[in-house]
C-alpha cells in the first residue's frame, strides 16, 4: 500500500532544534532564533522536511525551557515573536515545516497563574488551576503522601502563606520550579485550546506534546512503592496515579479537532513513555494524534533481535489503529547514539539508566551510529533526527560539574549527571570562538576536538556522517519505495542480520554479527554505511541500501 506524498508526516524526517545549543546569532552564549534563520539552508540541504523547536518561550530556564513562564511569547534571550514570524515563514519557503514544543503537564513557578495561585487563599479559584493539598500530619508539616519528583526528591512542595504562615503543599512531577497544572479544571483545558490557536494562527505547521502521558492525575490514590535503590524511577503498576490515564485520551480528541479545522491540517507528535507498545497506539488512534516517537526502538541495544522484536511489535500495534511508526534515537535527554553503541555492551536506553559506565569506544559507536542511521532511515513511517546526530557527536560525559545545568543534577543529590552530555552547542566550524557556534563562547563548554567534527570538517568530504545523512535523506525523499507503508522481512542472511524489502525494489541489510555476510541478489547498491569487503560482503555493525528492480 503507498499513500499521498500530502501525508507528509507519514514518512517525513523531522530535525530537531535545541534552540539554545543550534546557533548563537547574537553573540550571548546561548542559540537563538536569529542564529537558527542563518542555518535554514543547511537544514533544507540536509534533506530534512521539517523542524521541532524545543520550548522558547519566556522561562527561567530551570529545565531548558520546559518551564514555562508564558506560552504565547519568546523568550528575549531566544529573539521575539516578530522573529519567529520571520523565521517561519523564511522556513516554508524553503520548504521546511515547523512544529514547536508545548508543555502542557505544568508550568514554570513564574507563570502569572502560579504567581496569583501563591498570592490567592487556600480554595480560590487562583490555587485549582494546580494542585494544591494539605498536608498531613500535626499542623500539615508532612506531604500529602510520598510520590516523587521523576527528578528526584518529593513530589511536593511546601508553600509560605501570604500572611506568612507554613501552608499548603503543591503537586510536581518534575523540579519543584515546575508545579503541575490541574487538567480537571475547564479553565486550564480552555487556555490550552487557545495557546495552540495562538501558534497555528501563525502558522507553525505543529506541536510536540510534552509529557502527553501526563496531564491527567488521580490524587487520591495511596503511597506508591519505590524502589528505594533507584528513587528516580517511577514505578511501573497499572492504573498510575499520573502517568498514562485513560482520560487524557479525550483531551486529545478535543486537540486533534483544532488541528483538523486548519488548512493544511496540522500535527501533534506525543513524547508519551508508556509501556507496553499497546499503550503508545492509543495516542495514535484515528480521532486523537498523529504519532508518538518510538521509544521502544530507541532503547533497544545494537541487537539483531531486541531491534526486530521493536521494529515488529511497533509496526502490528500501530499498524492496527492506522497510525505511522515515528523512529528515533535521540533527543535533547538521551545519551547520544555514539556513545550508546559505542560500549562493550551497545547500550540503548536512556543516560539516567547506565550511571556506572562511562567508558565507550568512539570509533565503534560511530560506525554503528552510521550503519543505524541508514537502519532507521529506510523502516516505514517518520523519522526524528536530533541535531548534531548527523555529525556524529557522542555524549560530553566529562563536563565540568560547576558547568553542570540540569535539575537532575541538584535534585538527585549529585548522584546523576542529568542530560547536559547531550546539549553541548553544536561544532560549527573546525576552529574559532566556539567552533563557529556563536561569536562569543558557549553556554556549556565544548570539548577539545569538538571541531574536529565540526559541519565545515565534514562538508564535502566523502565518508563523513553528514554525507552519508544527506546521502540517505535525498534517496529517502526520492526513491517510491520510501512512501511505502509496509516491509517485509527477508530471512536467511542469519540471527545477527537486519534484512528487509519495501516495494517497489528496495533491501535494507543491517549486519549486527561479528563476520561478513553476503548479500542478497541485487542490481546496485545504493548507499552502505562503510565500504564493502573486496568480495562484495557486508563487513559487521555495517547497513546497506540495494536496489533489486
Ligand atoms: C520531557 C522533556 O523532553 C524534558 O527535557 C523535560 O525535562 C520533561 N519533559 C519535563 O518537561
């Protein structure tokens, strides 16, 4: 079955932008929209169809951005909405979609509403647009019950009183500069209608939903039990008392409704961590959203049979209410691919989930990391490619704890690192003030050599990770097989091989094996991630593209 090329984000790739670390075009250290308009070309030759903005709204930046003090303005250190309206109209005429970031689960404690929630008497309608409880206990000293921070610590926090006393305990997930929005008030539902109204109207082309399994929230259910050697990880029982409730799914339906009443319809991609992969097709069924990154697949290791049984289990079960896989391997919190694959044992997952081992081998992960670019480039459905991937960077794991940014850091009692291995500003150019990043240093350091993978040491160069990405996203722009819905699996190359076919005349070979494999019966090999031995064989944790008609 193939579909319209219309369908775009059936099939598209989808770059993603962490504003703060893409282009720095006012010299302050931090990337910016007038850094991102400067670099809209090499976007558009990379081969990308589309764009996702990581939050720039106004935020103390407590959590990168996803603590939102204002969802209908930029950030001054980002540029102004006049800017924005610049760049994304500069984008569409080059062809480039753009989708930005809303985060809906709460807001920064700078937003107006928590300011006049603080302000407001325990009750008022000010406070019920978050969750605010007593606490227990003599004079309510203890939280209301013992859930916690995903970053560590309770998830409650104590407020001050206006008239000075201890008071009420407010309800977040995530750092205590982020509390929870109540998702029962029609209040807060209406102002996030509005909000996506507000950026469609300007004609951002969609949004990525921050924490989409969040949202809806059943307090009263009792103490969860924890793992009291891993406190950051949340348990995983049925029936989560605010993780992947059933009734998020009708805030959706309403969400999908305004997207559909725009011309072209625009799009919602879920960030949901759910499990099973059961659980992730219900955000995608034909009257809610239109993908949700693949999670699954992202933290399978470089295995032939963990990467089949994802690839297979997120096609059946996406398949099955019509909805697209959407493939990823990297974003803004999880370690990079180079490094993941780089250790002994080809670690998926994310950063939180391997604290102990720090050691990887550049140069094999590299070489996986090309051979599971070409991987997922060629499997049905959309693809997100998180910046930098295309250059090849690996995860700073050396960074100077004084520089260290990320509230996992603080709240885990500097136990955890946090994300910022994978935030450093990209390497622009082989030398100069940060590696052309910005006239004037970098919010997080660069690492020595950082240049050496710089866009300008691999632009042109045969054999680089940006060719072999711009290679492979033309041919995936270009060859029909490409806007195909199926695959189908080739066996017999062995239980260390990848191999698949996609109509018309298209073989993907991934060999994850320790020896050579020969290839199947084919006219032209299109693209491989490394060169193939003298006699025409597949070296291992290498990928080729074959054209068989
Ligand atoms: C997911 C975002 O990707 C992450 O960066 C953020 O810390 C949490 N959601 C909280 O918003």
């Amino acid at each position: 079955m193939t579909e319209s090329r219309s369908d775009w984000w059936r099939h598209a790739t989808i770059y993603q932008v962490y504003i703060r670390s893409f282009s720095d075009g006012n010299g302050d250290g931090e990337g910016d929209i007038a850094g991102l308009r400067t670099k809209l070309t090499y976007l558009r030759d990379l081969g990308v169809d589309a764009i996702w903005i990581n939050p720039w709204y106004p935020s103390p930046l407590n959590d990168g951005g996803y603590d939102v003090a204002n969802y209908r303005d930029i950030d001054p250190r980002f540029g102004d909405l006049a800017q924005a309206k610049e760049l994304i109209s500069e984008a569409h005429e080059l062809g480039l979609k753009v989708v930005l970031d809303i985060v809906p689960n709460h807001s920064s404690s700078e937003h107006e509403w928590f300011k006049a929630a603080l302000a407001a008497a325990p009750g008022s309608p000010e406070r019920a647009r978050y969750i605010f409880r007593d606490g227990k206990g003599p004079g309510g000293d203890l939280p209301p019950n013992n859930w916690r921070s995903v970053f560590g610590g309770p998830a409650w926090e104590r407020i001050t009183e206006p008239d000075g006393s201890p008071g009420q305990w407010y309800f977040h997930i995530f750092d205590v500069s982020q509390p929870d929005l109540d998702w029962s008030n029609p209040e807060v539902r209406d102002e996030f209608l509005d909000v996506l109204r507000f950026w469609f109207d300007m004609g951002v082309d969609g949004f990525r939903i921050d924490v989409a399994h969040g949202m809806v929230k059943d307090m009263t259910k009792p103490d969860l039990p924890y793992d009291e050697s891993n406190l950051l990880a949340s348990p995983k029982i049925a029936d989560h008392p605010f993780f992947d409730r059933d009734g998020v799914h009708e805030i959706y339906r309403g969400w999908r409704e305004i997207a559909d009443a725009y011309d072209p319809a625009r799009l919602f991609v879920a960030e949901a961590w759910v499990e099973p992969p059961e659980r992730l097709a219900r955000y995608v069924r034909d009257d809610e959203l239109h993908s949700a990154f693949n999670f699954d697949y992202l933290k399978a290791p470089w295995f032939a049979a963990e990467l089949r049984e994802s690839i297979e289990q997120s096609m059946s079960v996406l398949g099955a209410v019509g909805a697209p896989a959407t493939w990823v391997l990297e974003n803004h919190d999880v370690e990079r691919v180079v490094t993941r694959y780089g250790r002994p044992d080809s670690t998926g997952g994310t950063v939180r989930d391997r604290p102990d081992v720090r050691e990887f081998d550049r140069q094999l992960g590299v070489r996986r990391a090309r051979a599971a670019a070409l991987l997922m480039l060629s499997l049905p459905g959309g693809a997100y490619v998180y910046q930098g991937q295309e250059l090849g960077l690996h995860e700073v794991l050396d960074l100077p704890e004084e520089s260290l940014q990320d509230p996992v850091w603080e709240r885990s009692s500097h136990t955890e690192r946090g994300r910022d291995g994978c935030r450093v500003p990209l390497p622009w150019t082989v030398d100069g003030p940060s590696f052309g990043f910005g006239a004037n240093g970098s919010w997080l350091p660069q690492p020595d050599g950082w240049g050496e993978q710089a866009v300008q040491a691999q632009d042109g160069v045969a054999g680089s990770m940006l060719e072999l990405y711009r290679s492979a996203l033309a041919i995936r722009r270009e060859n029909p097989a490409f806007v195909s819905t199926t695959m189908t699996w080739d066996d017999g190359l062995g239980p260390d091989v990848l191999a698949f076919h996609r109509e018309p005349g298209f073989v993907c070979v991934a060999n994850l094996g320790t020896e050579p494999v020969a290839l199947p019966e084919h006219r032209e090999v299109i693209l491989a991630s490394v060169p193939l031995t003298d006699d025409g064989r597949l070296p291992t944790d290498a990928a080729v593209w074959l054209r068989t008609v």
